[in-house]
C-alpha cells in the first residue's frame, strides 16, 4: 500500500502544480514520501516484542495513522486556487486514500476512526466555505452532507470488517490450539507406537529362541527313519511349528516396515504369469473348503512394480479371501485402466460393514473372530498389506457388505511389453553338500547343540563357540566357509562385533547374523552394516538354502 500511496500522491501533486507555486506540492509530495516510509518502520516496530504494553502500542498507531492522513488530506489548501474539476479529483483522492484505510487498520476503530475524521472533514469544510468553485451554495451543501453520509457508512463499515477480522483471528487462534493438541496427541501417539513396537520385539526374541530350536530339531527328526505313526506325529509336530513361525513372521514383516528397511527394486513383470503362480499356490487350500478360485487376466497384462512386494500384498490379499469365505468362490480379476491395470481380489465370503472398513488395516484386528481363533492368524495380514501399498505407492480399495462377499483393489503402473519382464520369483531347489565348514557363534548352549546337530545332519561340518574373543581364537587356525552369528550374545557382546572381528583374520568371509529380535533399530543395525539377518525361528531347508546361496557366490 505505501506504494500505490506515493504514486497516488505524485499523480495529484501534478495535477494543482499548474494553478499554485511549485515549490508547495513539491514539499508535500516529498513529505508524504518520507511519512509513508516512516509510518511502515513505526508499524514494523510494533509487531516486535518489547516493554511496552499492547495499549501504548495502539496509541501510537492511532497517532501515526492521524498524522498520516492529515498530511495526505492538508492538499486542500489549493482549494481556493484550483477549478472545480480539480477539486472534484482532490475529494476523490481523500474519499480513496480513507476507503484503503480501513483494510490496513482491520477497520479498528480506535485507529480508523480519527484517520477519517483528518481526511474527510477537512473536504467537507472546504466545501462549505470555498466560494471560487463556481457552484451553488445548495450544491456544495450537498457535498458536505454527502462527506458525512460518507463518513457514517465508512465508519460502520470499519466496524463490520473489524468483526469479520476478530472472527478471522478467533478462528486463527482455535486452529493453532488444535495444531498444539494435534501434535501432543501425535507425540503420544508416536510414543505408545514405539513402545509398542519395543515390546513386539522383545516377546518376539523370547519366543522365537525355543521355538527356533524346536523348528530345527523337528526338521533333524524329519531327517531320520522313523516308524509310520512317528514319522505322523512328526509331521504334525512340524506343521504346527510352522504355522506358528508364519505369525511371528508377521511381527516381523510389521518391524521390517516400520523400520524403513524394506527396499523396493521396480521392474516389469507380467501378471498372467505372475498370478497363475498364486492361483497354484492358493489352488490345494480352496479345493479343501470346496472353493472355485478362477483368473481372469491377459497376457497382455504388463506392470512396473517390485515383484517380491507385490507376491506379498497379492498373497495376503488371496490368503484373507480364502480364509473368510466358507463357499461359493474367489476371483482374480485383472482390468486395464488409463495408465494402469486394476487387480480386483473378490469372494462370496461373509462381507465386512462399511464401519469396520478403515479398522481392518489395523494391527491385530480381525473382524468377526471375537474368539480370537489361531487358525485365522494373528491379524497382521491387511496391515502389511497397506504398508507395503504405501511403500509401492499404490491405492488399496475396499468394497464389500455384510454377506456379500469383499472385493480388494489396486491400480499398478502399466508398462511396455517390449520392456524387460521379471516373474515373480519361484522356490530355489535345495542343494546339499559336505565341503562346506560352518563357524556357530551363539552364547545359548542349547543353540549350539541343535545347530551342530541339524548342520550336521545336512552334511556340513559344525564348530561352535560363544562369544566373540573364542570365535578369534578358533579362526586363528581354522578357516569356516561361513559363519552364523547370534546377534545378542553375552553382555556387551553380539554377533555383529564377531563376525566384523573374524572378517579381520579372512577377509570377505560369509556370514549371517541370525535373530530373534524384530526391533527396528537393531534390523536397521545390521542392514547399514551390510550383513543380512535371518530371523527365528529358522527350518532346516531355510537354513540349508541360505548357506548354500551365500558360499556358492
């Protein structure tokens, strides 16, 4: 405004130069120059905090403001000098300069209200008693009277754009108040999620140390001759192992996400091919519940997405349609769209209300398993599902009611044919071999002696040790073909110091830290080390896998 204000004032300063002495608008124009800028500084000043009080500041804006407008407004001097034409611009002029006015002070009266006063009074007097503007006294009459009307109306303008203002500043400081809570309650939050997931670690690593002894002594028993009804029972033992480190492996998939170490490697792959791997997979679990499961999808069908994710959220996706839907069928459809193709998950199974839609994402929510029946998991499913969307950057949908079956959606990226294509990855075949010399560091007697057990069951050669000084010692003069370290080990010790420690004697040696602990910060430990975690509990045909893969390299 202090610029449109200057250039207002030399507009009119030009204007009475011709009828009055030039040194007069001169020395007001250079004064309006130099009041409006320091008019702005007074106001700046204000804003900043200091000693004096909010009503002394109020009053020396009123002040700057009155001084303001009765320079701006003492132009009318030249009345006695100028035409009619001319004096019509200079009210104009002050009826302007008094309108702008009442925006810059929020129409508060205690400041507008003498800035209006200086600036139209004086018009309106010398109106009343300038006789050289060759116009009828009535009529000059009528210019005062307006100049008042005029004052009236701005002055109860002032008064609604203060309100709306107050409103507008209310409002403000409702919102700011809210942002406060907002964030509070965030921090709360954030805190209860970090603790929870503190805890999710902790009762993993617990659990997961027996039962990775049991998964590895089961898979030594599977190895043996066993007699029909043993071999059964074992069987049995092994399947329920199983299914239990599918859940824990669920904790772990929701603190691998949480912790930001899961990577996303984008790269075209073909979904026909892709979901008929699914479709044979889920195929033997539908035929048991008498479920159709058809695909519909061409082979056309091309996305740019990272495989190994979308195998996850599409399995997740199949598992739950199976899983809560007792007959009829489950459908993959795949639909092209604009700039992507929609993969639609549909059953005839029970439905979900619209109220529980937003809830099944959550973590350990199950809708309509108030009896929390182990079969149905532990109701992680959807929730890795939508963190692994929301690391692919793609949309999950819902559409589903009570006894109507739920359909599952998500539009991936659609890419080029001629374009490179990845399926989705198979099982390796397991390989076994007797050459390969394997270095246990575990501070857990009973781990060591089902690992030596297991190791040597599938044919390797096993030397174990607890801590990381014993592991130096041995690797002076003995050389592992790999070595798998415990992370946690005695005290202050732990896996990843030991192996770094033995990678001093052989260099570029392979290793695996093995874990039981999910916490973010210690999977984000061992992935900036470089050096990959396996998780307890580990199966035998994992176990024998892993090795192979990394001292065949």
């Amino acid at each position: 405004m202090s610029v449109s204000v200057c250039v207002s004032a030399v507009a009119v300063a030009a204007l009475v130069m011709p009828y009055v002495q030039i040194t007069l608008p001169l020395a007001w124009l250079v004064l309006v120059v130099l009041t409006t800028v320091l008019h702005s500084r007074v106001l700046s000043g204000l804003l900043k905090p200091d000693h004096r009080s909010e009503d002394s500041k109020l009053t020396i804006a009123a002040i700057s403001f009155g001084l303001r407008g009765l320079l701006l407004a003492s132009l009318i001097y030249v009345f006695p000098f100028v035409p009619v034409t001319i004096g019509a611009v200079l009210t104009i002029y002050n009826v302007g300069i008094c309108s702008a006015t009442v925006s810059a002070t929020a129409g508060f009266r205690r400041i507008f209200a003498p800035y209006a006063i200086v600036t139209l009074g004086p018009i309106a007097l010398v109106w009343s008693i300038s006789a050289n503007l060759q116009v009828a006294f009535y009529e000059r009459m009528l210019f005062v009277g307006l100049a008042i009307v005029y004052l009236i109306s701005m002055l109860g303008h002032a008064k609604g754009t203060f309100a709306a203002f107050l409103d507008s500043y209310n409002n403000r400081v409702q919102v700011i108040e809210l942002n406060k809570q907002l964030t509070v309650a965030l921090q709360d939050a954030e805190t209860a999620n970090h603790a929870k997931t503190q805890f999710l670690a902790s009762a993993s690593h617990d659990l997961r140390q027996p039962i990775h002894a049991l998964s590895l002594f089961s898979g030594s028993l599977l190895m043996r001759n066993l007699d029909e009804r043993s071999a059964v029972i074992a069987r049995q033992i092994d399947k329920s192992i199983t299914a239990l480190t599918s859940q824990l492996d669920g904790l772990l998939d929701i603190s691998r996400l949480d912790a930001g170490v899961v990577a996303k490697s984008i790269s075209v792959v073909q979904l026909h091919d892709s979901l008929q791997q699914l479709v044979q997979e889920f195929l033997p679990q539908a035929k048991s519940k008498s479920l159709r499961m058809t695909l519909h999808c061409s082979v056309d069908a091309y996305v740019r997405t990272d495989p190994m994710l979308l195998q996850r959220i599409l399995r997740n996706l199949i598992s739950n349609a199976i899983k809560y839907t007792d007959r009829g069928s489950v459908e993959i459809v795949v639909i092209q769209q604009n700039q992507s193709w929609r993969v639609r998950v549909k059953d005839s199974g029970i439905g979900i209300p619209a109220a529980e839609h937003k809830r099944i994402f959550e973590e350990f929510y199950q809708f309509d398993n108030p009896e929390r029946d182990g079969s149905r998991g532990l109701g992680l499913g959807l929730a890795i599902v939508r963190r692994l969307a929301k690391l692919l950057e793609l949309g999950v949908e819902i559409e589903s009611q009570p006894g109507s079956g739920s359909q599952f959606s998500l539009d991936i990226p659609r890419a080029n044919k001629e374009e490179s294509v990845m399926a989705l990855p198979a099982m390796e075949s397991q390989v076994k071999s007797t050459n390969v010399q394997v270095l246990v560091i575990d501070d857990a007697p009973i781990i060591r002696q089902v690992m030596q057990t297991v190791l040597e069951e599938l044919g390797f050669g096993v030397v174990t040790c607890e801590s990381t000084v014993t592991a130096v010692e041995l690797c002076r003069t003995y050389k592992p073909s790999i070595v798998l370290a415990d992370f946690r080990l005695r005290g202050t010790d732990n896996g990843l110091q030991a192996i770094q420690s033995v990678r001093t004697i052989w260099p570029d040696l392979p290793a695996f830290l093995i874990s039981g602990d999910t916490e973010p910060a210690r999977l984000r430990e061992a992935h900036d080390a470089g050096i990959e975690l396996l998780h307890k509990p580990l199966a035998s045909a994992d176990l024998l896998r892993h090795i192979m893969k990394a001292v065949e390299q």
